[in-house]
C-alpha cells in the first residue's frame, strides 16, 4: 500500500515536471516581463568601474556574421564583451517585445523612422560625439542627435554595362542617359540588337511603394507641403508633373520588362540574376541590392544612374538616398552608464579607428556615410554611391510616411503594373490612402 | 484524513491540476486579460505612455474596411477548405479502412503533410506554384503564363489547396477511428435487411460517427478562421493585398503599422467570431448524436 502510494506521489512529480519543463523555454524568456527589473540593475551595477559589455541589435541580414567576427575580434581586443543578436522580425515589433521585457539592447540597428519614433522616449543623447561634426546624415530631434548612420544607400536604375556593350559595341556612359527619350532609345536599340527584354521591375511592395513611389514626394521642393496639399485637395495628384514624370520613366521600364505577361509573378532573385549575368541590362534598385546580385556570376561592370526623367529641376541628375540603418543607444535604466560609455566608444571605434573603418567598408562593404573615412569601396554598386555622396548629388530621403503607406500604396502599385489601373486611376488610390493617413512627427 | 473535506479536495486539485492550472492561468489567461486593457488604450507597442481611449479602438475597428474585407476573405476561405478537408479526410479514410493492399503505408503517408510546418510548406509550395507549374503550362501553351499566385483568384484558390493537402491527413486519421468504432456486426445487419452498401453507409455508418464529424468539423473551422503561417509563407497577401486573412491584418496593424490597441481590439473580434461560429456548430452537432 505504502509502494502504492509512494509510486503515486513520484508519478505526480514527474508530471508536474514535465509540464513546467515544457513550458520551460518560453516562459524564462517573458518572465522578465512581468517581473521586476531590478534584478538585473543590480548586477550591472554592481561592477562598475569594469567593462561590462553591449549587446548589439542587428537588423541586417546580409552583415550578420561580420558582425559576429567583429564582435569576437572587437571584444578580445578592448576587453569590453560585444554580443550581436539578430532579428528577421519587423524591427519595431521585435525592440517592441525586447522593452515590454525590460532588456532592450544597448546598441539597436534600426531604420530612420524608427529613430523617429522612438528616439525621444528610449534613445540617448548623443550631442557632442566626435562623429557628429563628420557626417551630413546624423539624425536629430530638436536640438538632440539620436541617431548614428551606419552606412549610406540610395536608390536609382542599376545597370549593366557589359550587356549594353554586348550589343551597342561601345563602352556604356550612364551619363548619356539623361531623358526618358534616351532611356526609352537605348532600350530600343537594345531590343533591336537582340537582347529580348532590356528591363526587370521588381514586384516587390517595398520596392514599388517605398522606393519608386516616394520619389514624387522627395523630389518637390517641399515633401511635408505637398503632402499637405494631397490631403487638402489643393495638389492633383494626377496632373501632378513630376508623378507624371516619373510614371512615364516608369512605362519605359514595364513595357520592357522581360516579365511583361507575368510581372507579378517575377520573383526577386531572378530577376537580379538576369540582370548579374546580362540577359536584362536595367533594373530599378538601390546598392543594397549588390548583396543579391553577388550571388551569380556578375560582372564588375555595373553601376547605378539616376532614373531619367523628362522633367528638368533640381532633382535631375541625382540620385535618391542617404543615410540607412541608424545605431541608438538605450537610455533606460536598464543599461548602465558604464554600458552607455561602453557603447560610445564602440561608436566611435567605428568612425575614428582604422579597424572600425575597415569592418564597415571593407568587411561589411557599406557605402561609409563619414567624410574622414576615405577607403575605397568594394563593390560596383556602393561606388557609384559614394561618387554621388561625394559630388553631394543625393535628393534625401523623406523618412516621415506611415507605417502603412509601402504595403497599401504598393498595393495599388502593383494593380498599376499588372495593367489592372491605369495611372489615374493609381493616383486615386494613393490620394484616397492619404485622406486618413497621417505623416510621423518630425 | 476525511476524503469529503474541503481542504483535502483542494490539495488533492492543487497536486493533480495545479501546475497546469498555474501555467495556463499564466500563459493564456493573465495575457488575455492583459491583451483586454490594451484595446482601450493607444499603445503603439512600444512607447512607455499607454493612453486610455476607451472604445475608439473598437468604433476603429467596426469603421475598417479592410479588416471586414479580411473576415469576409476568410469566411469564403475557410468556408471552401472546411467542405473539402472534410470531403477528401472521410474519402481518405474510407478507402484506407476498406481493406486494400498497404493501407497502413498510405494512412501514413496521407499523414505525413501535416507533419510539415506551415512555414516549410507554404515556401515549398509556392516554389510549386511559381516554378514548377508556370515551367508546365508555358510549355504546354507556348508563351509565358502568370503563375497562379500573382493572380486575385488564383491567390485564395492556391491557399484552400494547400490547407486541404496539409489537413486532410490529420482529419483523416479522426475519420479512421469513426469507421473502426462501428461495429461490422451493425453493418452485417442492415445488408441482412436488404440495404445495398450505399445505403448501409448513409443510414446506418454515418449517424454513428457523427461524433467524428463534430470533432473534425470543429477543429478544421477554428484552424481556417485563424490561419496564418501558410498565408504568410505562400502569398504574404499579395498580389494586391487580396489575399490577406483576417490573422494577418490583426499582425500588420499591431506590429508593422503600429498600432497595438487597434490590433488588439481587432483580434478580440476575430476571437469572438470564430468562438460563436465554433461553439454554434458543436451544439447543433451534439444535439442529433446518437450513442451506438
């Protein structure tokens, strides 16, 4: 009876185990949440004076594993221990989750209008930093600079000039290219020669809505009024020049996309394929793209050049861009001041150190968006960049559109290229969505 | 020890239910009620401020058209994939009771879809879709034919066949125990009084195994009303946004377009939805079984 017994007692524990067990993983994670902070800034506190180490959010993808190396390199080295995490949630859902849990990251990687939201409340100040003063893309919010550029990247028509030349028999000059006429010309030329399509449009809503789109705002004198004046009814859309001057570069590029039957159905990757290895010579993107782009047999001749418009204005000739993916560091009382101290440093590591310099252009191959870094860029794409940086023929980008505005609005972009709404009838639908839509505060 | 006592009763719950109870309590409940208060405020889900708003969230809600055209997308799809999960699973599941060669071998194998995660699924999937497929009719029709994910229809068709393929099998596996819960001895019977197989089946196996319906019905109906993970993987709700579920609403309005209260307050009513149309159909279902 007693064996009985026992055996129950023993059966009910290992049960009671099993179930907690298995909840094991996911309930040490939020229990933070709920439960006091303290613990934690007792034991950061209690070593001040040692380093006592960042932690690093990352949010791109394609430089992850530098930045583990950098981190090991970079922790042996100064005695301060980095730790990079990343994410491929949405960045502001996964900061989200890491504040509800009272353990954000000392360094966060975000994108500008993240910064934007958050920096007033979660950000520390930065005013001051020896960096500052070296770059034109720092991002401030009032008197207060918040946010670190990590690199610079814009937006244009990549193009490969190899494929062009296979044809035309001459050395490509983007710099020929300057209306829709001569873009609209070459394409001929080219289709002409033998290559079937010249063009591959990304489908993408990011690309369309966020990318392609925003350009009628960034190029008008003045974005925040224009938008304005779309949400009054004071601007038609429509009749809108430079949209019209846009969509029009725009027709050239869809109807000679090698996807014309199916251009909803082109997929990313094959896309930058042909256009890596020269079955298509055009493609409407940014330098960010190189990392897609070197995973097939590319040539080293490939560039990027301002879209062409017909439209003459001080927009012309340049492309769209600037800074991209912004450091901030945490302000709460969950990183220590040593943490803080510890993350300015790194900061600065990377702008003033020879090694900093060289993880970000070298390792990373980022376009460097600090004039004190002078090293060369690594690939085809990022070197015109840093030319266009230099020559400071970047329209900037507009960082304030709502959250929703690239997945809505390139909706409707996507409806356009589809040939499933004519151009007015897009310009209705963007003007509907900003009927309710509010510009972030800036 | 008196086995009647109040206290016995409790300690005896406490030390057989409690640990679940806790973490239940801790995992869905404290969450829910949590998730409850969120909907009266204007939580973007990250700032430190939490606005009280009262019903705005709510009047939000009822006044968004696209989360309506979600439900309504989702009502349609999982309409669809109900009927036919349920038609394919007891198709399945009578031909692998019949008694034909390797049955064993094929009720695993209808199985093993749904051992494949959504995630896994959708991408493998949409590779079929866009690849396999498009290669299949271009060459078939000589020119280049969009792939059926890049058209409005083809979208929301391309998700009911996915959630068939993967769900069938499990479906099938409830239906299996139906038809082995009935006796042959019953069966025997009504062809000794002159029913031809057909009938056999509609009159005398299919009221029996009402309870196989009820259960694989209910469980096919909440599963399509919040799907997510095939929608994400296989078309993102794209082309157009056509094919956005409510699930995948409630998630961009609370994470990517920031606005958590509103969210919240959206997957509230996708609860309540799916909880009415999920309870209704048990209750009807229970009321006609009949216990062999």
């Amino acid at each position: 009876m007693k064996k009985r017994k026992i055996a129950a007692i023993l059966m009910t524990v290992v049960l009671a185990v099993g179930t907690l067990a298995g909840c094991g993983g996911g309930s040490s994670s939020s229990g933070g949440g709920s439960g006091d902070s303290s613990a934690e800034a007792d034991s950061s506190d209690s070593g001040s004076g040692d380093a006592e180490g960042i932690t690093i959010f990352n949010s791109k993808m394609e430089v992850q594993s530098q930045m583990e190396e950098m981190a090991e390199k970079y922790s042996e080295e100064k005695g301060v221990p980095v730790e990079v995490y990343y994410s491929s949630d949405t960045v502001a859902a996964h900061l989200a989750t890491k504040y509800a849990s009272n353990d954000p990251y000392t360094i966060s990687m975000v994108d500008a209008k993240d910064v934007y939201s958050l920096a007033e409340e979660h950000a520390l100040d930065l005013t001051g930093e020896g960096w500052v003063d070296k770059t034109t893309q720092a991002i401030s919010i009032g008197d207060k600079v918040y946010g670190f550029p990590v690199c610079i990247e814009a937006r244009g028509i990549i193009y490969n000039a190899d494929a062009i030349k296979n044809i035309t028999g001459e050395d490509f000059d983007p710099s020929s290219i300057k209306t829709k006429a001569d873009f609209e010309d070459l394409c001929k030329t080219l289709v002409d020669g033998g290559m079937e399509a010249p063009t591959g449009v990304m489908k993408e809503d990011w690309s369309l809505g966020a990318h392609y789109l925003a350009q009628v705002y960034e190029e008008q004198d003045d974005p925040d009024a224009f938008i304005a004046g779309i949400k009054d009814g004071s601007v038609d859309l429509a009749k809108d020049e430079k949209y019209n001057s846009l969509m029009d570069t725009f027709d050239v590029l869809k109807d000679n996309n090698y996807a014309k039957d199916a251009a909803i159905s082109a997929e990313r990757e094959v896309t930058e394929q042909k256009l890596a290895e020269g079955e298509i010579a055009f493609m409407f993107g940014g330098n960010w793209d190189w990392s897609v782009l070197n995973a097939y047999d590319y040539t080293e001749n490939m560039g990027m050049m301002p879209v062409p418009q017909d439209m003459e204005d001080d927009f012309s000739g340049k492309l769209v861009g600037g800074g991209s993916k912004y450091f901030f560091i945490d302000s709460s009382e969950n990183t220590s001041e040593t943490q803080q101290q510890e993350a300015k440093d790194f900061l600065n590591w990377l702008v003033d150190d020879e090694e900093g310099q060289s993880f970000i252009v070298n390792d990373c191959a980022l376009v460097p968006a600090y004039s004190n870094i002078t090293l060369e860029v690594a690939d085809p794409l990022g070197k015109s960049v840093k030319e266009y940086t230099d020559d400071d023929l970047l329209v900037p980008n507009y960082n304030y559109l709502p959250d929703d505005h690239y997945s809505i609005c390139g909706a409707s972009f996507q409806k356009y290229l589809a040939g499933e709404t004519d151009r007015d009838g897009l310009a209705k639908e963007i003007t509907d969505y900003w009927g309710t839509a509010e510009v972030g505060e800036h | 020890m008196k086995r009647n006592k109040l206290s016995y009763k409790v300690s005896q719950f406490l030390m057989f239910a409690g640990p679940a109870a806790l973490l239940f309590l801790a995992v869905v409940i404290i969450p829910f009620i949590y998730g409850l208060y969120l909907t009266f405020t204007s939580w973007d889900g990250i700032a430190k401020e939490k606005p009280w708003v009262g019903f705005a969230n709510y009047a939000a809600a009822f006044g968004d058209g696209d989360y309506w055209m979600a439900m309504l997308r989702t009502g349609i799809y999982s309409f669809f994939a109900v009927i036919l999960v349920n038609i394919v699973a007891f198709t399945l599941a009578y031909l692998v009771t019949s008694g034909i060669k390797g049955q064993n071998f094929f009720r695993a194998g209808f199985f093993v879809p749904n051992l494949i995660g959504g995630i896994v699924l959708g991408y493998v999937w949409k590779f079929v879709f866009n690849r396999a497929f498009v290669a299949i009719g271009s060459a078939l029709s000589g020119t280049t034919v969009p792939s059926l994910l890049s058209t409005t229809g083809g979208a929301m068709f391309c998700l009911i066949l996915v959630t068939v393929w993967q769900y069938a099998g499990y479906m099938m596996l409830i239906y299996v125990a139906g038809f082995m819960s009935v006796s042959d001895a019953l069966k025997e019977a009504a062809m000794i009084d002159g029913c031809i197989p057909a009938q056999a089946m509609w009159n005398v196996t299919i009221p029996l195994m009402r309870a196989s319906f009820v259960q694989c019905i209910f469980l096919s109906i909440t599963r399509c009303f919040v799907v997510y993970d095939v929608n994400l993987s296989l078309t993102k709700g794209e082309p157009f946004n056509t094919s956005v579920m409510a699930a995948m609403h409630v998630y961009n309005q609370a994470f990517t377009y920031k606005n958590y209260g509103l969210g919240q307050a959206e997957a509230l009513l996708l609860f309540v939805v799916c909880a009415v149309v999920g309870v209704t159909q048990v209750y009807i279902g229970k009321k006609g079984e009949v216990a062999a």
